[in-house]
C-alpha cells in the first residue's frame, strides 16, 4: 500500500492521543524544547506534519513553522486546531515537495521514525537533498529515528515484539535482505475477543547509513543523542535524535 492510503480518513481521526503515547507531556515538551533552540529564532519545516503533534506547540514557542504532508485526512485533521490555522502546508511527498521560499528555513525537522515511511534508499537520500533545499546557509536537519532491533532477532525468526500494554500489542516483522519491515499494530476491545489491525511498511537504516546520506546532500553530522533529552547515545540505544548541519552561516 502507498504511504497517502495507509494514512486514510480512518487513521487520521484516532491518530490523536491528547496526553497520553506520543502526545504525553514527557515525550512531546523534550521534544519542542529541543527544536525551538535548534530554531534559534528563524523560521522551521517539518516534514511529515501530520496533525500538527509537533508543530502546533513549536509554533505557539513563537517559531514560524510550515509543514509538508502527503495525506489529505491527516492534514484535514490538522486544520482543524484552532492554533494551526496560520500555518502553510503543502500535500506532497516529503522527498521531493516544495514549500513557498525554499532556502530560507533555519530547521528542517522529522520526527518520530517517519523517514523511513520513504521505503527505498533512493527516495531517503532524496528527501536529504529536499531537506538542504529548503536550508538556508548553516541550516540544521533534525532526524529521530529507531535504531533497528535485528539483535533481538534470532535465527529463522522473523519478527520481534516491540510493545506489550493491556489493549494492544505491537510486532515487526523483517525482510532483512532489503531492509524492509513492517509494523503490525493489533488493538483490542475491552470486551470481546476482536482486535483491529493496523499496520505500516518502514524501510529501516542503521545510523552509519544515514551520516553517509546526510554527507550526499552536503551535511555533517553535528551531534547524536539517544533522545530528545540529550542523553547520550550508546550502542543499546534503541532510537537516536540526529542533528545535521549545512556549511556556512552562523548556525541559528
């Protein structure tokens, strides 16, 4: 399935968690805290805006924040918010869209595992290139990202359990050979014993693969931590937030 049909009508309208998963105040205000510094004052581009999860807060930080989003229902969704109604988002592919501009923004950012929603490596690198594109001089490319669980992984199985919480259950299942993995989300009912299944291809990269992408596209790396909170990456780190920056400028 393409990523645009995946992200239906459906899955934009139970995206939203309001306090809790992705959308806890420990997991999100990191993550804005983070960003508005690397901001320093200029203006910001998501990719993959979503439903505004990220942008909405960043941009009441006071940061001009502007979006690029391929699904129609998630970016219905985000107009929606009262808060979000001043900022420019444009439907299209994160690797190749266009936003009014380009070259203007200090931060180009994408969060919570999305790059690897471009399931070939051409279309990742490419979405490294659109990323510098839009950067203005000592611009900064901002990328969270899991690091792949193959150690959990034993022989002749192919998929491991990533979360376990009363109501819901998550696996990925690999294609070790061409990097692919799918996520299988299945959710239950409180009562009964239906369950609903919602899943999402990912092509995975190690971090050694993205610094040699992020070098394609004319960055360095500037710093890696284990999350948004600066802890420091290690080799049992199991997701990372990435900074890479453009040469030139002052950095802000």
């Amino acid at each position: 399935m393409r990523q645009d049909e995946i992200w239906d009508a459906e899955a934009a309208a139970r995206y939203d968690t309001p306090g809790t998963g992705m959308f806890a105040p420990e997991v999100l205000e990191p993550t804005v805290d983070r960003l508005a510094r690397l901001a320093g004052g200029g203006r910001a581009l998501e990719f993959a805006i979503g439903t505004g999860r990220v942008a909405v807060p960043l941009s009441r930080r006071g940061v001009p924040v502007a979006g690029v989003e391929l699904s129609q229902p998630m970016l219905d969704r985000l107009r929606t918010k009262a808060d979000a109604t001043h900022i420019p988002v444009v439907l299209g592919d994160m690797a190749t869209a266009t936003v009014p501009d380009p070259g203007s923004f200090a931060l180009v950012y994408l969060v919570y595992n999305t790059v690897a929603n471009l399931l070939t490596q051409a279309e990742q690198v490419a979405c490294f290139r659109n990323a510098a594109r839009h950067l203005r001089p000592g611009g900064r490319f901002v990328i969270e990202l899991w690091v792949p669980e193959l150690r959990r992984l034993p022989p002749g199985q192919p998929a491991t359990v990533f979360s376990v919480r009363p109501g819901y259950v998550g696996l990925d299942t690999y294609d070790v050979v061409d990097q692919q993995v799918v996520s299988h989300h299945f959710y239950f009912a409180e009562a009964g014993t239906e369950a609903r299944l919602f899943r999402t291809p990912h092509r995975y990269i190690w971090p050694a693969e993205l610094d040699l992408m992020a070098q394609l596209a004319g960055f360095t790396l500037e710093s890696r931590h284990a999350d948004w909170n600066g802890t420091e990456f290690t080799a049992e780190s199991p997701s990372h937030v990435s900074v890479y920056r453009l040469p030139g400028g002052d950095g802000a």
